[in-house]
C-alpha cells in the first residue's frame, strides 16, 4: 500500500518534468522520425557524378551513359564544374575527352565519390567488353541476415539503437542523477526523519523507472510501426524482458556512478564522461563494422554495445534472448558489479 | 503526560575538522518550549539532527518520549515532527500533495486541509511548492513537521530569512503548539524570539551549552542587570584611560561602549565624572536592562550574529 502510492507519486511527478518526458518520450521518437524519413529504402539515388566532356567527349560516352546506373548524372561546362568542386560540393567527378577518362573524388566526401568513382569504373568494363563483343555477367546479390527476417531500412537499425541509450540515459540520469540531488538537497535527510522505511521510497522509485522504460519502449515500437511501418522480427515477451533486463543494469549503473560524487556538478561531468562515449561508440546511430577489430572488442566489453546488438538481434532479425545470451550475460555482469559498488557505496546523506 | 520529553547525556560528535558538539547534556520537559541559542558553527543543528537520528553521533545517551533512540528509532519517529533547517522538498509537488503523501507514512496523521488552514496555506494549497514565497514554503515545513500530531516538534531555525511579519505569523505558530500540549525544540539566533518564544533556554557555543535557565533567570544569573551605552559620532574611540580612572569594564563595539552595571543608581554619577575628566566625546548616553545578547556576550565574548 505504502509502496503503490510512493510509485503513483513518483509517476504523477515525473509527468509533471516536462524535461524528462521530453528527452525519455519525445526526443527519441523525433530522432527515430527524422532519421528514418530521410534514410528510408528506396529514397533515390543519393550520389551524383558531375560529368565534364571536353571537345567532343570521348567516342564511349553515349555507351558509358548506357551502363550507368543508380547514379545521378549531371552535365556541366568545366567552368561551372570548376566553380561546383571548388565549393566542396562535387564527390565525384568524371571527365571525359577524345584522348580518355578522369575521375576525381573529393577527399571529404570519400563514401559517396569512392562509390559513384566505382559505378563509373564498372559501367566503363561493361562498355569495353561490349565493345569486343562480350556479354559480361553481373553476379546477383541478396541482402539477408542471419535470422533471415531481415527488417530493413536505417530506421529500423536505429530503433533498438535509440531504445538502448534511452535505458542507459534512466539510468545515468533518471536515477543516478535524481538521487544526488535527493542527496544535495537534504530530501533523503527529510524521508529519514519519518517512520517510512527508505526500501521503500527507493523500489517505488525504481518500480516506476522500470514502468516508464516498458511505456517509452512500447511508444517507440508503436511509433514505428505507424509511421515507418518497422515491425519487431522477434517475439514480445522476449522484447520485453531484453528491456527490462537493460533498464535493470543501467539503473544499476545510475546507482553505483551516484555514489562517486556529493554534489550535482560533480555528478553531471561524471554521468557525460560515461554517457557520451558510451552513446556515440556503442553502435547505435551506425555500425561498428568499420572500426579496427580491437576497438570492436573493447566496445563490445562494455555494457550498451553488446545490449544494442542482443536487442537489434532480437527485434530486427528475430533471435532469441539465448542466441544473445553472451552479450547479454555480459550487460547483466555490469549490472550486478555495479549493484555491489552501490549497495556498499551508498550513504543516505 | 508528565516527566521529560528529551533525555540528552553526554552527546560527542566529532568532524573531520570539528568538535561540533562537546559534551552536550540536556534535559526538556514535556509540554515546553525549549529553545537552543547560539551563532553560526555553535552546533545546535548536530545536536538536534543526532537527536532526530540523522547523525550518529561519537558518544552520548538519548531518551526520547521514553524510549532508547538506538533501539526504538521506529517509535520515536513516528511521534516527533521535524522541520529541517534546509528545505527539502524540491519536486513540483503542491503543498497538500506533500501533505497527503508524508501523512501517509505515519500510523497516525492529520487531515491535510486542517494543516493547511493551520499554517494558512489554503489559497496556495494546489500550487507547486516551487512557487511558494519564503514564508510560505517555511509554513508548509511546519504543517509537515505536524502532519503525524507529534508530542515532540523539532524546528532548526524556523524564522531565518524572513521578513518581520512572516516571523510574527509564524512565532503564532509555535505558540499554539505549545497550546496544544505538545513540546517543542527549537533553534534561533535571534534573542528577541528566544524571549519571546522559550519557555527555557540553553546557550551553546562551541559544540558546549555554556548555561541552561527561562530567560528571565539567565539574566538574573548574570548579575549584570542594566547596560550603559555611550554613543559617538564615528568609530567609538579607545577606552583605556576612562577605565582606569572609573575602573569598570568597557565593550567597544562600533560606534558606542557597552558598560554591564550591577547598579546603575549609584554607578550613573561615576560614569558621566569619569566621562568629563577623561575628555571623552560621547554625543548620547542610554540605559538599559539586559538583554539576552548580553547574556551571551558576557558569556563567550563575543555577539550572536558575529
Ligand atoms: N557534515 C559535516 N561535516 C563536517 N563538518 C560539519 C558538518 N556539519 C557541520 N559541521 C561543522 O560543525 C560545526 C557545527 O555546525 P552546525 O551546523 O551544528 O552549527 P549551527 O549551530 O547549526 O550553525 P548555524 O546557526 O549556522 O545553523 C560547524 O563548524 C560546521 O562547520
Ligand atoms: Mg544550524
């Protein structure tokens, strides 16, 4: 009883945060919207190649326009082409005169030059086989994951993704943060004078995050599914009990970093020193592939990466918690060493 | 009932740095007013948070209501009401929330609007408490400390920071929960609501409590009854001369001497001769009875609110 209503409170003024229901509930599900628009599956050809022909061109060209595509092209003057590249703006431009061909990339925008420079490099063999009477052949590729219920589209990579830094930001900041300013601000000291015993102010408290992670995650999933119609590959319960598990160890986490500092400020540059690197490192606005292996290994040892990936597994190629039962284990290891550090860390005031 | 609500024996806490209270021993009857004196760093907010069981403190016996704080702290909680010197509340919660929520952790507890009508908050009952003036939010502290109808209320500077009239609404206060029967304990450093508020006092300075009695017998015990006071245009210029021709002790502080007489009748003449002959260029003279502040000056040498 005492319990149902400190966790009625805990929610009735958590809805009253504006700041907190904007960052846990909001701000995601923009990021989500935002991002998963403009990088939705067939959204366009996103390079474009200026092409400069000088004289007549080279004899090819009306072959090599041929066997381009997936690539925009854009014709201009080597006047106006100079002027484009100067202002940064070309990543990949081909010139073409009657003595041959000339690619140049940006440095700066190496992704989209390098792959326009390829298209064009593969367009100009087809040509050149053509020419000696040649049909080449063009080996097909499917896309598919392991699971082989592939979600596809960079909204769906980046829900589990935004999902996993949001526990980690209850954690770090919903919980960790909060009750240092309990802590600074004398409300523990307030709650030690009454007969209230302090278990219970503390697992209303956590009750209601661990309730405000299933309603934000349920939202997210909602959101998605309406709007960018993103559906989870895996089943619920599993969904679930992987949030529930996360929220538990990150809470674990906002527990033990609270115990490191008296005061607010502390807190705060402690709490960024942790979240920053976690969040923009752990593989959540993008893959970690291309990262050195070693760093890929020191991530995955810390708690969001391998939570990313167990959560992405199971919503978008519908595994099973077991098939992520390392990764997992790993973020539940943290959680409980960092449970210890709290449980022995903690002073009331 | 009868008897004494506080047992204190031999409280220690000693800090990093401080002895913060040195050996306090302290007795409250039950139905008083109970007021601890002293300035800043004294310790009187250690001493009641160790009673409250906030701190634990090095040594010392505590006996609250009847029962043994080490073991009963369960029972003693729910009896007393607290009112701590920093606020603490800071959620958007409204004062009648806070209410409700912290009468629901005691067995026994109050309606939140009678509370509210007590300390004359119902016009601001439904707003945050973030939006509250000073006043206000000290009022809402005190309907907090009574949400369980404790027999024994502590209050750690209840009136600091407010305005004269705020005080005054909230010396009202005070007054009827002695009414009530119940017992209060409060800290100030202010004299003239020690006076006016304490049935006993107890002047602490220095983790110590220098002397323990009802303000009337605190100056009595002084011996010191009346106060001279010379006033100067400026800085109160050096009194040495004057005390070797009049042979009484002089305070100087500011713009004025402070002479503690015993009897003013006959030690007047002797002043304003030894004034005359001394050249002394004081433009007032005043008399007084002595105050409380004198009291503690006698005591510690020093002023309350240095
Ligand atoms: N948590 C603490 N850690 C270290 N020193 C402390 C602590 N709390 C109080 N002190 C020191 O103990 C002494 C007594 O402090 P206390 O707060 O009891 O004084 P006070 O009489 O209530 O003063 P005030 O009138 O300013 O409220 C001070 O010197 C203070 O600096
Ligand atoms: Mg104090």
């Amino acid at each position: 009883m005492l319990l149902w209503r400190q966790f009625v409170m805990e929610w009735k003024l958590y809805l009253r945060d504006r700041g907190a229901t904007f960052w846990t509930f909001a701000f995601p599900v923009i990021l989500l919207l935002g991002f998963g628009f403009m990088f939705r599956e067939g959204a366009g050809p996103m390079t474009t190649l200026v092409w400069v022909t000088e004289g007549g061109g080279h004899a090819e060209d009306a072959a090599l326009t041929k066997a381009l595509t997936h690539v925009k092209i854009l014709k201009l003057d080597s006047v106006e082409a100079q002027h484009r590249w100067a202002k940064g703006e070309t990543a990949a431009q081909l010139e073409s005169s009657a003595q041959g061909h000339r690619l140049r990339v940006n440095s700066y925008l190496m992704a989209q030059g390098q792959t326009a420079a390829q298209m064009v490099q593969q367009a100009n063999l087809v040509v050149q086989a053509q020419a000696k009477g040649l049909q080449p052949e063009v080996i097909p590729i499917s896309v598919e994951s392991p699971g082989g219920r592939r979600n596809a589209g960079y909204g769906a990579f980046l829900l589990p993704g935004l999902l996993g830094v949001n526990l980690l930001s209850i954690g770090l900041f919903g919980v960790g943060m909060v009750n240092v300013a309990y802590r600074e601000k004398g409300k523990f000291r307030r709650l030690g004078v009454t007969p209230l015993p302090k278990w219970i102010f503390l697992l209303g408290q956590i009750l209601q995050r661990l309730t405000v992670s299933l309603a934000q995650a349920s939202f997210m999933v909602l959101v998605a599914r309406l709007a960018l119609n993103i559906r989870n590959q895996g089943s619920y319960p599993e969904f679930f009990l992987a949030i529930l598990m996360g929220t538990a160890a990150f809470m674990a986490m906002g527990f033990a970093l609270s115990t490191f500092t008296k005061t607010l400020e502390g807190y705060s540059a402690l709490s960024n020193v942790v979240f920053l690197p976690l969040m923009i490192l752990s593989g959540v606005y993008f893959t970690l592939d291309a990262a050195p292996l070693w760093i890929q290994k020191v991530l995955l040892a810390l708690p969001l990466a391998p939570y990313v990936k167990a959560l992405r597994g199971i919503f978008n190629d519908g595994a099973h918690l077991w098939n992520h039962a390392a990764g997992l284990a790993l973020v539940m290891a943290w959680g409980l060493v960092c449970f210890f550090i709290a449980v022995k860390r903690f002073r009331w005031n | 009932m009868t008897g004494y609500a506080l047992k204190v024996r031999g409280l220690r806490k000693q800090y990093p740095k401080v002895l913060a209270v040195d050996g306090v021993d302290m007795e409250v009857r039950c139905g008083e007013v109970f007021g601890l004196l002293g300035p800043n760093g004294a310790g009187k907010t250690t001493t009641l948070e160790i009673i409250e069981g906030l701190t634990e403190p090095d040594a010392g016996e505590i006996e609250i209501l009847g029962f043994d704080l080490r073991t009963q702290g369960r029972e003693i909680r729910s009896r007393i009401g607290v009112q701590l010197q920093s606020t603490s509340l800071f959620n958007k919660i409204t004062p009648r929330e806070a209410l409700e929520l912290y009468g629901g952790y005691y067995p026994k507890r109050r309606s939140a609007q009678e509370l509210l009508e007590r300390v004359q908050l119902i016009d601001k009952a439904d707003a945050y408490h973030t939006t509250l003036s000073g006043g206000q939010q000290q009022r809402l502290a005190l309907a907090l400390a009574l949400v369980n109808d404790p027999e024994l209320v502590f209050l750690d500077e209840p009136t600091t920071g407010l305005d004269p009239q705020a005080r005054r609404s909230l010396w009202d206060i005070v007054r009827s929960m002695k009414q009530e029967g119940r017992t209060v304990i409060l800290t100030t450093h202010y004299m003239d609501e020690a006076e006016a508020l304490c049935d006993r006092l107890a002047i602490m300075d220095h983790g110590r409590i220098l002397t323990t009695g009802t303000p009337s017998e605190l100056i009595a015990q002084m011996g010191l009854p009346s106060v001279v006071e010379l006033f100067f245009e400026g800085a109160a210029p050096d009194a040495a001369a004057f005390t070797a021709q009049s042979g009484l002790a002089v305070d100087r502080r500011g713009d004025r001497w402070e002479l503690a007489v015993t009897d003013p009748k006959t030690t007047l003449p002797s002043i304003l001769d030894s004034a005359e002959a001394c050249r002394v260029p004081f433009e007032q003279i005043h008399m007084r009875r002595a105050t409380l502040e004198d009291v503690f000056l006698h005591r510690t040498g020093r002023s309350l609110r240095e």
